[in-house]
C-alpha cells in the first residue's frame, strides 16, 4: 500500500482512520438514524472529522453542503440532480385496462328509388392501455423528492447547513420536520457554534433533534493518525517528533493527515520497507516540513483582508516597532500574536493582549485596550462582510473572546511564507 493511501488529508481514511472509542460516535449517529421521526445534528469544530464520520456509518448518503445553497430553488436543482430526476416527469402506474365488445343486431332501411334492405350485423372491440400520471419535483414538490429518498433508502446529510441564509434555513427546518416524520433519514452538520441553528430556524424541531457534539481531538487521539499509518509503512516515528507534530496539527486529523503525507514525500516513505526503519526528524527538517506542508492550507485571501482592515479614513494609524525589528499597525500585531506563543483555537482579551505587548519594544509604547478591542470587532465584521463562508475566525464581544473557526488558518498564520 502507497503511504498517499494511507495518509488521505482529502478523502475517507482507512488504514489511519480512528473512531475515537470513548466518544462512541459511530455508534450514537446509527442510533439516531435508526429513530424514526428524529432529525440528526452533527456540530463540531472545522476539519475535526464530522463529514468522515457521515461516511463511515451511512452507507447510502446523498450530501449537499450549505455553502452552495444560495436559495431554496437551487437547493431543490441539487437533489433533483443527485436523484436524477427532472423537474416534472410522467410516472406510469403499471395497470392495464380493455376487453372485448360484441354486438349483434339487424338493421333495415331504404334507398331511395331503388327499395328495402335488411340484414344482420356483428362485430369486436379489443381495447386496452395504461394508467399515468405527472408528479411534478420542483420545490413544491418537496414531499414526492423526500419520498424518492425513502424509497431508495437514501439518507440526506446537509452539510453547513449554518452556511445557507436565514431564510433558507426557515425553509428546510420546516420541510424537514415532516419528512422525518414520514421516515426521511435526515443529518445536519454545523460549526460547534452553530449547533442548534436548525431549531433557531423553526422552534417546532426542540424534541425533535437527536444532537451529536464533536470535541475537538485530544492528543492522545491524534496522536493514533501516525503511529498506525507509519506502522504499516514499517516505520517507526521518533516520540518527540510525533508530540510536535500534534502540537502543530492543533486538534485537526486532516491537518495531520497532511502532515503525515508531507513526511513521506519528503524522504521518499512511498511504499512499506522490507526491513523496520527508525526515523528521527532534527528542528531544522521539520521546520521545513510545516513550511512546506503551508502551501495546503492557502488562506492568503482572508490573511490579506484582515492584516489591511478597514481603509482609514482622514488618519493615519499607529505603528509599533516589533521585538524582531520590524512594524506593524494593530490589525498586522494581532495576527502576529495569534501565531505566537502556543498553538490555541481560543483567545481571551487578556491572553490576547498579553501576546501582543509581548511582541512589542518597550519604546514604541503599546496598543490601548479600546483600540484592540475596535480591531477585533472591525477583524469579526470583515468575515463576515468580505469572507463569505470563508469564515475563518469569530470575535464574541459579549465573552470578550477570539475564536479560530479554520485550524488551517492558524496553520497559515504561524508557518507560511507571507
């Protein structure tokens, strides 16, 4: 076996695909699919493996993500296209109909100027054909498109379902109640921050939702990715390498996944050695590896976006001189400051504020509380306006906290070249 089919950052694993016992995922999701009339509600943190899950239990699954559902019409085009179904087709019922007519009588009359006729006359039917009808499939037709999913024995997994727009949401969360009433399986995935999105959307579904949290993975879980997959490559991965590349995957088995691959790319670990080798990778040769492994986690566009923020208007804004030299106005700090330190997907306002002042000289004086505060809200404001889903990070001004919603983002912050 290939080690880029052992390590598969892009598809469902197998070799190095873990089910975390202790959570009892796979069996809680067949449970909820098994209970008729319940709506399934996956949440969890971005890339922590809710969609291989879906994968790994649901064995005929049709799945449509939130993010191309810019309205209730396009969401309908989806399944019709995914069932192969036109928007309105005949459906002929099978039954036939006919029989034979006899007749038998006389018949008598007259032609004029010539005299009277009379004779017998006999004769038969045969008529037959089949009963149909037209059903039509467009979205008011969302009952006979759930029935084809039952039919088939197809579950519908909807995938950021936070995504879609609010009145989208309104839409389904009322289309789907009765059709898991009627026996549709049905599964939402969302963000953990999202994750009673489908009841906020129709209030009628509390008691109706069999919800399913996933937590981030803990060490000791990612931590299974390489010691299976390099195992079946015969190679054994020196400990402390393997705790910095969890340290560095920051709770996300895809992001190890890409990791584990761009070591064998690396050295050439293509296929299972015939004799055990024993690998130890030195700072330097994985420093180059996280570097190299940045280029799969792309995020220039929303790194660009949130390092300029907001055009000024009529000021010119402070600038601070870094510890390594260079400057920076607040935006460019406090990104700096998500990559320092430890790798972390949440931040306080003090935490936050600490790593800041940490990366400044003394002389340059440091950013005052408020104008951190405005940067993170204008920082919240901009995914939201600019990033589309694209939505890489969340400040709660409420809990005063940062909240990193793609670890490839903090990947991208920490290791690629900018």
């Amino acid at each position: 076996m290939k080690a880029s089919d052992i390590f598969t950052p892009g598809s469902l694993p197998s070799i190095t695909y873990y089910d975390r016992p202790n959570l009892a995922l796979e069996k809680e999701l067949a449970l909820a699919l098994d209970t008729k009339g319940m709506i399934c509600s996956i949440s969890g943190p971005s890339k922590c493996g809710k969609t291989v899950l879906c994968e790994t239990v649901i064995d005929n699954m049709l799945l449509v993500t939130g993010a191309s559902i810019t309205s209730i019409d396009v969401f309908w085009a989806k399944i019709r296209q995914a069932l192969r179904i036109e928007k309105s087709t005949t459906r002929t019922d099978g039954r036939t109909y006919g029989g034979d007519l006899t007749s038998t009588g006389e018949l008598s009359g007259g032609i004029p100027f010539v005299g009277q006729a009379k004779g017998a006359i006999s004769g038969k039917v045969t008529a037959a054909g089949q009963q149909s009808s037209s059903q039509a499939f467009d979205k008011n037709g969302a009952k006979a498109l759930f029935q084809v999913l039952r039919e088939r024995g197809i579950t519908l997994v909807l995938d950021d379902f936070h995504y879609a727009s609010a009145a989208v949401q309104i839409t389904l969360a009322q289309e789907f109640k009765e059709a898991a009433r009627e026996g549709t399986r049905i599964v939402i995935v969302t963000v953990t921050q999202r994750s009673d999105q489908a009841i906020r959307a129709n209030g009628d579904l509390r008691g109706r939702v069999s919800a399913i949290d996933i937590p981030y993975w803990q060490n000791e879980e990612l931590i299974e990715i390489p010691r299976r997959g390099f195992a079946e490559l015969n190679i054994t991965i020196d400990e402390s390498n393997l705790r910095l590349l969890v340290k560095e995957s920051v709770s996300s088995p895809q992001l190890m996944q890409s990791l584990c691959l761009r070591i064998c790319n690396e050295y050439d670990y293509i296929s299972r050695f015939a004799n055990p080798l024993v690998v130890t990778l030195t700072a330097q040769e994985l420093r180059l590896i996280f570097e190299r492994a940045a280029n799969n986690a792309n995020c220039s566009t929303a790194y660009s976006i949130l390092r300029n923020g907001p055009k000024p208007r009529g000021f010119q804004r402070n600038s601070y001189r870094l510890a390594n030299g260079s400057t920076g106005d607040i935006y460019s700090i406090i990104l700096d400051a998500i990559a320092s330190g430890e790798p972390a997907l949440s931040f306080s306002y003090q935490n936050l504020k600490e790593r800041v002042k940490a990366l400044i000289t003394d002389d340059s004086g440091e950013p005052r509380g408020i104008d951190i505060t405005k940067a993170l809200i204008q920082m919240g404001n901009s995914v939201k306006d600019r990033l589309g889903e694209d939505r890489v990070l969340d400040y709660d001004h409420e809990l005063e906290t940062l909240n990193i919603l793609d670890p490839y983002f903090l990947y991208y912050l920490r290791w690629a070249k900018k």
